[in-house]
C-alpha cells in the first residue's frame, strides 16, 4: 500500500513538473510568434553585412557604377540602422542588358541572410514563369498579395526582388501599393521593414544618352550624378510598356530609389574579362582579353563606345576561347 501511494504521489508529482514546463513553453511559443511578427530577427536568417560585405563587393565587382554603389550601399545601411522605418525600402534598378542589375541583387541578397539563392527570407520572381499569362491577372494579383503578406508574417525583414519588370502584366504590380507605404502594422505584420527591388531595361536609352553627352562634353562619367537621371527615369518606367507602366506605385511615389545602372564601356568589357579568366586560372592569358573584348558589339556605330551585352556574354566567350 506504502508502495503505490509513493508510486502515485511521484507520477502526479513528474505530471505537476511536465505541465508546468509545457505551460512555459506554450507561452514562449505565443510570446516568440508574437514577437517574430514585429520584430527583426527570430526565424529570419537575417545577418546584414553592409559595410564591410556588400560595399567592398561592389567595389571589386561592379564595373562602372559609381551612382549604383553610393546609392544601394547608403540607402541599405541607413534603412537597416532605423529600428522603425517609415515605409519599406523600395529599389528600382534600370539600364542595359549585362550591366550588373541582377548581380547586384544577388549580392543584396548574400549579405542580408548570409546567401544570395538558399535563404527562405529572399523572393524572386520573373514574370515570364511567374506571372505568363495576362489574362489571368485578377488571379496573380490574389496569389501574390497572399505570398507576400504570409513571408512577412513569417519574417518582417524579407527581401522581394522582381526581375524583368518589362515583361509584367501591366497593372500586376500596383496589388503590392498597400504594402509600399507608410502603414506601421497590417495583420499584426510589420510590412514597413520589407527590402523590394524591381529590375527593368526601360530608361536605358536615357541614361545611356546622359553618359554619351557628358563624354562629349568632357565630363567623367563619375561626374554623372543621380539628380541627372531620377526624375527621367521615373517619367520613363511610368511611360514604358511594362509592369511599372502608369503604376499607383511610380505614381504616388513609393519607390524610394531610382537606381541607373550606366552602359559598360570597352575597358569595363575587359575588366570582366580578365576577372573570368581568372577564375579559370588563366590571369596572365592577355591574348584572351583582348580577343573577348574586340569580339563584342559596340554602340554607337559613329564611335563605338559602349557594349550592346555589356558584359553579359563574357563568361560564354571566355569559355569558347580558352
């Protein structure tokens, strides 16, 4: 009998010890969600590295783009040392082909969650896989409201990148309005701490005439400077055919930074050329830089100037020649 009133007393005992550390860690899991809606970090794999990661990358691997560096890297810092922002950090990045406007993406995505492809936190969409049919965009803009608002809820600090912005359905992209403006909580989500970068060609002729005219005028190309272009550019993504053609988000003046990215010149062309042969091993190969470089197409006819692929077929050609 002595037995099985200890036997009983420790059962309910162990039973007391159980639900008291499982009370606990519900509550813990219902402060931790609550938490992890409004706050920067719990299940986000965010690690920002601006200064020293992201600036000094960009300064070894992007040719050419003084504008994009100074703009990207001190919007990115000043937006992540606010603890609460005003609105979410919207990019809008435009020039030619193979000027580094995915490259730059990626690297935003590297060194805000420590991956540019593998993070859960980063989102990519191309509209030609995502987004291919035009009659269907009552349904795309449902499915897309609905994918943003729950990775936000999942992770307040998430990155939205939208690549090929031309070829979006027009009218697409005003779904994402609500969330690009100063609204501090939807849902009990912080939206306002989200990163969006939307990548287009449109404006590429405009920028592509500034930097022209400047060379004509004797002016460095680093001389160029954004008060030159953004104004332009915004009328030209508006004006363009596209997903940001008479947006509510050009419109009403939710995207924070119009980004140019500047057409690569001959000695931009070798540049990424040599830094492709290097990786190949083949650093001292100065015959191959310059056989890439005279192989590639150049505008205008008149001077030749600047590469029509930027440097977007350098790694196809160095491959073919080594």
């Amino acid at each position: 009998m002595e037995l099985v009133v200890v036997w009983t007393a420790t059962f309910l005992g162990f039973c007391v010890v159980f639900l008291t550390y499982f009370t606990v860690a519900v509550s813990a899991f219902r402060f931790k969600d609550i938490y992890c809606k409004i706050s920067d970090y719990c299940e986000c794999d965010f690690q920002p590295d601006i200064k020293a990661g992201l600036e000094w990358d960009l300064y070894r691997n992007l040719y050419g783009q003084h504008l994009a560096q100074e703009i990207i890297s001190e919007a990115l810092d000043k937006f992540l040392h606010n603890d609460s922002p005003e609105r979410p950090l919207v990019f809008s990045f435009h020039g030619s082909s193979g000027t580094g406007k995915t490259m730059v993406s990626s690297l935003v995505g590297k060194y805000l969650f420590g991956s540019s492809l593998s993070s859960r936190s980063i989102h990519h969409f191309i509209p030609t896989l995502h987004f291919p049919d035009s009659g269907q965009i009552e349904q795309y803009k449902k499915e897309l409201k609905s994918w943003i608002e729950g990775n936000l809820t999942e992770c307040a600090r998430s990155l939205f990148v939208f690549d090929e912005m031309d070829t979006m359905p027009s009218g697409l992209v005003d779904v994402l309005a609500p969330l690009l403006g100063p609204y501090h909580l939807v849902y009990q989500t912080n939206y306002r701490k989200a990163i969006y970068i939307f990548i287009s060609t449109s404006g590429s002729e405009i920028i592509n005439h500034v930097t022209l005219e400047a060379r004509k005028s004797g002016l460095d190309r680093e001389e160029i400077r954004i008060e030159d272009l953004e104004n332009l550019l915004s009328q030209a993504a508006y004006d363009c055919k596209g997903g940001l053609c008479h947006s509510e988000v050009i419109r009403t003046k939710l995207i924070s930074h119009f980004v140019p990215f500047m057409p690569l010149t001959r000695r931009h062309v070798e540049r990424c050329v040599r830094q492709e042969i290097c990786h190949h091993g083949q650093c001292h190969r100065k015959d191959i830089i310059t056989m890439v470089a005279k192989t590639m197409g150049y505008h205008p006819e008149s001077e030749m100037l600047f590469s029509h692929t930027g440097c977007k077929t350098v790694s196809a050609k160095v491959d073919y020649y080594l």
